[in-house]
C-alpha cells in the first residue's frame, strides 16, 4: 500500500488544506507507513459483524418545538473575523 | 491541603478559607509555571471557590478557549461547557485553561501550538497527553485538581506519565457540549486529581443527562463517593495476557503485577482472561477517530470564528479556506485530517471505515466477553514510564503505538482508570482498571481501596512538594 503524491494532493484538496511540495512528500510517506500498518484488519473476518459507530443504545431524540432563549447574535458575531449588519462576511462566491 | 476532600474538610473547620486557597494556588502558579508550562491562561481573580483548573478545550465564557490550536487564538466561547456551568452552581473556581496537545491529538503534548509542558518528575520528559497540562498542574501542585478529556488515553496516560489519578468515564456519562470536538463517539470529559476519593467527588458534580448533546445518556446521576468502601473482598479481577505481551517495559510489567497481588491479598481474585483483539485496536482507532476528525474540523474555515486567512494571491472562498487551515492547524492535526479524509474517501471508504467499523464490534465484545466473568480489566496504563521530549515525534506511528492499552476502552466506551503503582528511574507508573458501561463505581472502589494500602499517590515530584 502506497499513497501517491497525486493521491495526497487530491485527498488535501478534499480536506481544503493548501500543502506545500514538501509537505506532500513527507504526508505521502507518512500516510503510506500507517495505512500499511492498518492494512492487518483486512485480514480478519467481519461477515455478519456489524459496524459500531456509536456504543451507546440510543436514538435521536425529538425535542418540544418551544423558543428557548439562544445566544445572543452580537456575541456571537463578535468572534467572527469579519461580520457585518447582524451578518458573517464571506468571501464574494458568485 | 493536597486533596479537594482535605481542602474542603479544612474549609468547614475554619482551617483557612476559599479564598486562600485559591491566593495559595495563584502563587504556586505565578512561581514554578514557568518551568512546568502547564497554563495557557490564568484567571486574573478567580471566585472565591475550591479552585480547578480546566483542559483548554472546555468553552469558558468569561476565558479564552484555544484547544492548544493557532486556529483557535482568541477566540473568547459564547457561552459555558455543560461541565463548566455545573461546576460553577457547585460553587467551584478555577484557576485557569490548561496546555494541551492541539485539538486533543497527541501522546506528549508536543503537539501544542503555544509551548512544551514538562513532567514534573523529569523536567526532560514529557507529561504524557493530550491532557498533558491537566496532569503536570496537579502533579507539581499548580491546582489541586482539572478536568481533561480522553478520546483514546489523553486522561489516562498522562495521568500515568504524572503519577495522578486519572479517570475516563463511560461514554454518555458526561454531556459533551461546549467541548472542542475531536473524534464525537470517543471523546469523554473527565478528572485528573491526587486520588480516586477526589475523582468520584469531580464526577459526581460534571455526570448527569443533557439535553445538549444527543449522545448523552440519560442515567441517574450518583454520589461516586458512596461506592467508596475500602472492599474488594471477593473482587473479581480478569488480567488479559495480550496486555503483558512484547513491547511492555519489564519494571512497568512488574510494578503492575505486584499492585495486582496487594489487591489480591486485600481478597480480590485475580483471572486469567483473553482478549483476542486488542493488537487491532491501534489501527482500528487511527482510522475510525481520524474520519470522525476531518469531519469535526470542517468547522474551522475562518468564517464563523477563529484565524482568517486572507494573504494568498487568490482570496476568494476556497483558497481562503485552504489557506486558513493550512496556517491554523499544526502538522499533528493536517495527518489526521488527511487520514481520514482518506479513509472516507470514494474507493476507500468500505477497505478502512467501514471495516474498522466492523472490527470495533470484535473489540467491544471481547470486553463484553470478558465482563460476563470478571467485574474490572486490570492492565498496565502506557507500555513505558514517561519518554523524553523528541523521541518518538520524529515517527507517528512510533507515537501511535504508546496508546496501546488505553484506547480499546474508547472503542467500547467503557470508564477507565490510571492510578500510580510504583516509580522506575525516578518516573511514575500507571495501573490502569477498566469497568463496565455505567459502572464507575466499581473501579473507584478497587483505586481507593489500593489507595489506602499503599503510598504511591502520596508522592510528590521533588522540587514541586507542599
């Protein structure tokens, strides 16, 4: 198993992570090395084993549709790098 | 005045008052801080509480909250973390944010963007992590006790590293809102303190259902406290070979096997049990916590809060937000994003996730397994003491590996402790206990019956005693 250096420029991309030259050879390097090391679990057999994504035994729950107090929007806005009239500021996007 | 329970005991008998303590732990601060590294923020005038100190990825609303990130510097959180805000009702104070590895990702909190924590046994070594800061503050005395979190041994290896109590709870027994999210079905909040006494009083006062975090679960909340009784006659306690096998430190091998027969001669009975796929859990662990990450981080995209980055040559929105993360997350956390993004990938997704998945199962049931015989896992916490700092951060996978024999418990998301159980070349040793879900009860009474036979955590590193 080894993860090319067009496969770490993809999966970066994916993941919206600018990455240097350098830090894709060394991310390739890195990223074969534990992924061959994770390679072992394909040797072990899961049919009729199922997936755990969560331990616990519970289901999503549905609250009553009730206006609860939330935070509060300048607050809020406060922490963002840049807002404007009650809003965030983005990029320009179209 | 070490213990919270001795710090409160004091209080009620005039001794000296909350308000001293808390001036005591702000001078312990302002003079040995500079070399431990443990605070990334102080309080500048804490309430007049018994005083904690809190990992720096708990939202505080009247601190910052930086997760041991550039991304996050600054940033002031809106509001509290459900634990927070509990501890504040309780009249509880705090001292302030403690050093952390970035996001939570590390074993020795070299990971973190602002500066290195040092273990107060060895100032050369590292303190373990990620809750590196919360186990060196409590070690060298800089708060009597501090909440971390633990997504796969950040309590409990630390703690062991230090020579505290370190205890992760079941996963559901604390409300996960207002902490920093790392890999969402492992991630438990929890304490690190001198003994087990203090931290069942801790988890009494953070556990509780909350309507804030869908996955908590809606138990009744207890007094750990009364668990407490000194007993573990008839104890059942299973003992699985695959932790005492190649790559574990003949001393930590031996300091862990003598505190199991001090419990064996207080009338806890010792078993032989298997667990056939603990050699998987590190591979399963890396892949299933790395997709949960890249999918938790998404959030930073210098929109909503934290770092902007708007100085490349193009500046609209998706190199803003590809140059964003690239300044903001240090190169721990770019691995494991690229990890598991990865891993979650078209083509990849069945191969690693979805057969990790799978192998979570096999790794749950065998603790299922073993539970039906014995009553608590008794293991080594970390393979090796405390390593120095630069040995093992050359390698990732190096470094993967010293979680060994904590992370298996996140999987199953069983409650665990690390306790000390003895000292090698001047550096403490973790004895760590696993539970059953729900079941904290159980392995703080086995930590504070050992605790009451032995001194281990009565230690204090030199240079840092009170």
């Amino acid at each position: 198993m080894s993860v090319s250096l067009d496969e770490v420029k993809r999966i970066a991309s994916l993941a919206r992570l600018a990455i240097s030259e350098e830090e894709s050879l060394s991310l390739a390097t890195e990223l074969s090395k534990i992924l061959d090391f994770a390679q072992a679990i394909q040797q072990i057999d899961t049919s009729n084993i199922p997936a755990t994504t969560h331990v616990l035994d519970i289901v999503d729950v549905w609250r009553d549709d009730a206006v609860k107090p939330s935070l509060d929007r300048e607050t809020v806005l406060k922490q963002a790098p840049a807002a404007e009239d009650g809003c965030f500021i983005a990029p320009k996007i179209v | 005045m070490r213990t919270l329970h001795a710090i409160e005991e004091g209080i009620k008998r005039k001794e000296f008052s909350a308000e001293e303590v808390v001036r005591f732990y702000q001078d312990r601060i302002a003079k040995h801080d500079e070399e431990v590294g443990a605070y990334l923020y102080c309080y500048p005038s804490p309430s007049d509480g018994i005083p904690i100190g809190l990992k720096d990825l708990l939202a505080t609303k009247d601190a910052p909250t930086t997760c041991g990130s550039k991304i996050l510097e600054g940033y002031h959180p809106p509001y509290d973390a459900t634990c927070v805000r509990l501890l504040r009702e309780k009249g509880m104070s705090f001292l302030g944010k403690l050093n952390m590895d970035g996001f939570a990702m590390g074993s020795s909190n070299e990971n973190s963007a602002y500066k290195r924590v040092c273990n107060p046994w060895n100032t050369e070594c590292v303190p373990g992590g990620s809750s590196g800061g919360s186990a060196a503050a409590v070690a060298a005395h800089l708060a009597p006790a501090t909440l971390g979190s633990d997504t796969g041994g950040s309590i409990r290896q630390p703690a062991a590293f230090c020579g505290v109590t370190g205890l992760k709870p079941t996963y559901g027994r604390v409300s996960r809102y207002g902490l920093v999210a790392f890999a969402s079905s492992l991630d438990q909040i929890g304490p690190l303190t001198h003994d087990a006494w203090d931290a069942a009083i801790l988890l009494g006062m953070i556990s509780g259902h909350d309507p804030m975090d869908s996955t908590s679960a809606n138990v009744p909340n207890e007094d750990f406290t009364k668990h407490l009784t000194g007993d573990v006659q008839n104890l059942r306690i299973g003992v699985p070979r695959e932790y005492f096998a190649q790559g574990l430190d003949p001393a930590v091998n031996a300091a862990v096997r003598q505190s199991l027969s001090v419990l064996e001669s207080a009338g806890a009975k010792l078993f032989d049990i298997s667990m056939p796929h603990t050699e998987h859990a590190v591979a399963v662990y890396y892949l299933v916590a790395t997709a949960e990450a890249s999918s938790n981080l998404a959030r930073f995209d210098g929109v909503r809060y934290g770092l902007r980055n708007t100085t490349g040559k193009d500046d609209s929105l998706i190199p803003m937000y590809k140059n964003t993360r690239a300044s903001g997350f240090g190169p721990e956390v770019k691995r494991r994003i690229m990890l598991g993004t990865y891993s979650l990938s078209a083509g990849y997704y069945d191969a690693y996730y979805k057969k990790a998945l799978e192998v979570r199962t096999l790794i749950q049931r065998d603790f299922l397994d073993a539970f039906t015989k014995v009553d608590v896992i008794a293991t080594p916490t970390s393979p090796t003491v405390a390593f120095k700092f630069g040995e093992k951060s050359a390698d990732p996978l190096t470094m993967y590996l010293s979680d060994i024999y904590t992370i298996s418990t996140n999987l199953a998301g069983l409650p665990g402790i690390s306790i000390p159980c003895g000292m090698d070349k001047g550096l403490p040793i973790g004895l760590q206990m696993i539970g059953r879900p729900f079941d904290e009860g159980t392995i703080l009474r086995a930590a504070d019956a050992y605790q009451r036979l032995t001194d281990w955590h009565d230690l204090q590193p030199e240079g840092f005693k009170i």
